[in-house]
C-alpha cells in the first residue's frame, strides 16, 4: 500500500490486472486483483476509484462488479474517441498481468439501501455504476428498475449482470433514433422511489429537469457525471489565504485556486481537474466560493463549507481554506 499524504484518497495500491473482457462495443470488462491473492479493501454501490496511468495521468472509474466481492474489481471502461490517452492506453496498451497503482474506493454516488423502491436510469457507459447498484439491489432483495438507454444494441454492456424481470433496455436505432425517455421514467416511478442516473450530459440535464418539474424531493434524486457541466472558475483576481500553513495565494485571471497553488510550490491532492471526482475537495473557512464542480449538493454548495479547488474560484476578494 502506498501513502501520498494524509488524505485516505490518496492511498493506492499495486493491483494485477487479471482480465480483460469485451463487454460491448468499445467497451472493456478490467478485473484488478491482489497479486498476493489476499482481499481487497471493501466497497459501496456507486463507489469509483483512480487509476494511475503512465505519464502521470489519474483516471476515474466506476466498480461494476457486486460490492460482496473481495476478490476483485471490475471496472467499465469506454474508448473514448477523444481520449486525452486515458481509455486509449487502457484499450490499447494495458496487458493482462501488468500492474497498476489503484486508488481505494470513494463513493460519491451512493445507493440508499433500505429505500421502498429505486429507479436505476443508465445511458451508455453509465451503466457501470448502476450495474453495481442493480446487483445490491439483487442482492438484498429490494425492489428496483434498471431503464438502460443505448444507441445500438451491441452498445449494451453487462445485460446478464441484471435480473431480467427488472431490466427495461431500450435501444434508440429501434425507436426511429429517438433517446430513452428519462421523463416518462420519472412520471411512471413510485413516489417514494429513490432516482438514480448516470450517463451521457444531455440525459442527466433531462433527468434534472424532469425530476425538479415533477417535484420530486431533492435528497431521493441522485445523479454522476463523467464530465463537467460548467467551465472553470478563471476570472481570478482574489487571494487565497492557507490557514494552516500561514501562507497567502493571488490567484490571477487565467488560473484556477490549484494552478494558483501548484505554481507556488503547494501540492494539493487533485485527480480529475475538472469537478467530478472529490479528490480536491477543501474546506472552506470563510469567503463565498464561486462553485463550478458537479459534485456537491445544492444545499451544500449554498452552505459554503466545502469546494472543488480545481475548478471553482471565488466571489469574494479573500477566500480562506482548511489546508
Ligand atoms: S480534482 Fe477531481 S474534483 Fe477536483
């Protein structure tokens, strides 16, 4: 096991790459296990860990196999055709029995277990997540609905992991092209249904709309994105106070507070960039953040305790952070 800091999202751990199995179309099945065969560390539903890749990129990915598992991680990875190197390497270099550093599990997506009902809505390569969802479900026994909305049906991955009782596929070249009908989904769940969604940006800005227009209450909608609804926050022009190391920032326009920081020699955890993983997560001491991840909750965005330093900036001259 390896430590960067004290941050436990930052511990990883040397794992062999056992597998590798086609899935879908463009999708691979990786299954990371110890190479001493010992188990590994235990997950929730939802949860996501870091791969470290050469060239020092991190990338982000889903756990797709069922949270009871201690003997592996399967993880879900699309090739992207515009792979900044990350699926590509992995599609295309990445070789059974080659080791990796993974980080341990984070979840920032969790399934609420003991809810009446939940509604599992997928598009494409977010399926992973909810595939792991829908086996705890199966697991434990609770009722739940898996819509899986793909454009061809070769697009479809992990069908066999899921009870077909509570599978609803649909496929778009099979309904003239049109898209899964993510309102028509939320109208038809329980009203006391959790509603889950992760996939494709046009899909989860439809799930929102939809969820909010039908009323349904906040803390039963949850939601993971694979990319960045907002741009980052770059207009600068504040400074950023470190309480702890007694030290002060000018973050100018151009910059986000991470850029600001590495530039002046202060290393902050950090993996996406880009608002969607939590690794960066920081407390806020005082200051009003100018939030622009696509992680935290309204209500705690609007609480002002936390943000993303890698994309978010700020609203007042002096932000002071926990670091
Ligand atoms: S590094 Fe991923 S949210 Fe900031």
């Amino acid at each position: 096991m390896t430590t960067h800091g004290d941050d436990p999202g930052l511990v990883t751990l040397a794992l062999r790459l056992d597998a590798i199995r086609r899935a879908a179309d463009g999708i691979h099945l990786l299954e990371f296990v110890r190479p001493d065969g010992a188990p590994l560390p235990p997950f929730t539903a939802g949860a996501h860990v870091d791969l470290h890749l050469p060239g020092g990129l991190v990338r982000q990915y889903s756990l797709c196999n069922p949270p009871h598992e201690t003997h592996r991680w399967e993880l879900g990875v699309k090739r992207d055709a515009a792979s900044r190197g990350g699926s590509r390497w992995l599609h295309e270099d990445l070789r059974v029995g080659s080791q990796l550093q993974v980080g341990l599990p984070r979840n920032h997506f969790p399934l609420h277990e003991d809810a009446a009902s939940s509604v599992l809505i997928a598009g494409g390569i977010g399926i992973t997540p909810l595939a792991c969802m829908a086996q705890r479900l199966q697991a434990l026994g609770r009722p739940f609905a898996l819509h899986y909305g793909v454009r061809q049906r070769q697009d479809a991955a992990l069908l066999d992991r899921i009870d077909a009782s509570a599978l609803r596929l649909h496929v778009d070249a099979e309904h003239g092209g049109a898209p899964l009908d993510v309102a028509r989904v939320i109208a038809q769940a329980p009203a006391e249904a959790h509603l889950y969604c992760c996939g494709p940006g046009p899909m989860l800005d439809a799930f929102e709309a939809a969820a909010r227009a039908q009323g349904r209450p906040a803390d039963r909608v949850h939601l993971e994105r694979f990319a960045p609804v907002q741009p980052a926050a770059v207009g600068g022009g504040y400074t950023v106070r470190l309480a702890r190391a007694q030290q002060e920032v000018e973050v100018p326009a151009g910059q986000t507070i991470l850029e600001a920081l590495r530039l002046h020699g202060i290393e902050v955890p950090a993996s996406c960039e880009q608002g969607i993983c939590g690794t960066c997560e920081t407390r806020v001491l005082s200051g009003t953040p100018d939030h622009r991840d696509s992680l935290l909750s309204d209500e705690e965005r609007s609480s002002n305790r936390v943000m993303m330093i890698c994309c978010s900036g700020s609203r007042d001259p002096l932000l002071v952070l926990d670091l």
